[in-house]
C-alpha cells in the first residue's frame, strides 16, 4: 500500500501550460468571471492526467475510476482580461490514500491573478451504485511522482 505524501505549497510545479482567457469567460467589464477559474482548474487537470498517459475517467481490471471532486477553491490577485493567455502551474500539493489536492497559481506576464485548489477522491463506478472511494492504484501514484515501470492492469481510457 503506497503512503501518502504531503509536498510543502512552495514545491516547483509539476506541470505548465497556458490558456487564453475566451469571450465566454468574461463579464460585462472584460474581465475574467470568478467561476472561469474553477473551469480551468479542471481543464489543466485533464491535460495533466493526458500528460501523465491517463485520464480522469480509466478502466483496469476492476471496472471504471474516476475522479470527483469533493472541495474547490479560488482566491484572487488581480484582474485577467479578454485574450490575455494566462501560465498556469500545477502541483501536488497533498496525496493522501484516496484523494489528490492539486494547487494551480494563475499568472499573466509575471503578475500573480489567482491560486486556487482542488480535491478529488479516486472512485470506482459502477452504474448500479454511486461512486465508491478507493485507495489510489500503486500504478497511478507511481505516475503521479514520475515512475513509469509499473504498468497498469489492462488499463485504457473508457
């Protein structure tokens, strides 16, 4: 059984990407809406999930995992505007037996514009019942902190 870790908030990112701040996510002044952060919370999410050869919603032997959230948060510096491309860092901020809380720091041109975080519990589904929590599988925690040998058990994405 893996051990769960907890890394300190200052840790480097452990991946990057961008995103261009899109019309839909604008309020009447231009400027970002609160909540386009918690969308691209998840979004970054998924594209770390593909980058790591995953994806938040994967099968193995036992049937389907998947990844719900159970806490989101944001907090704001200042404004993004319309087409600003905003650098997004990501990070492990706690790995716990279940659950992940990810930590994402929003900047543009080297200015700070948020910090939010999300938790999600790993859950086997299963259609005839809810989702049900589940200790992280050894071969996604191994992804998680950069190991690839182990190989998950007829892993594909569903």
């Amino acid at each position: 059984m893996t051990r769960p870790t907890k890394r300190p908030t200052s840790a480097a990112p452990l991946f990057q990407t961008t995103r261009r701040v899109e019309f839909r996510d604008t309020d009447a002044a231009g400027i970002m809406h609160f909540s386009a952060f918690f969308n691209l919370m998840e979004q970054v999410e998924h594209e770390f999930f593909r980058h790591l050869g995953m994806s938040v919603l994967t099968r193995d032997d036992e049937g389907a995992i998947s990844w719900p959230r159970v806490s989101a948060s944001c907090d704001y510096q200042s404004a993004a505007r319309f087409e600003d491309v905003l650098d997004v860092a990501l990070q492990i901020v706690r790995r716990g037996e279940k659950s992940v809380t990810y930590g994402f720091v929003f900047s543009h041109a080297d200015r700070p514009v948020a910090t939010g975080q999300l938790t999600t519990v790993c859950c086997r589904l299963d259609s005839a019942a809810p989702p049900r929590s589940i200790p992280i599988p050894d071969w996604i925690v191994d992804k998680f902190e950069g190991r690839t040998k182990r190989k998950p058990p007829r892993a594909k994405r569903c």
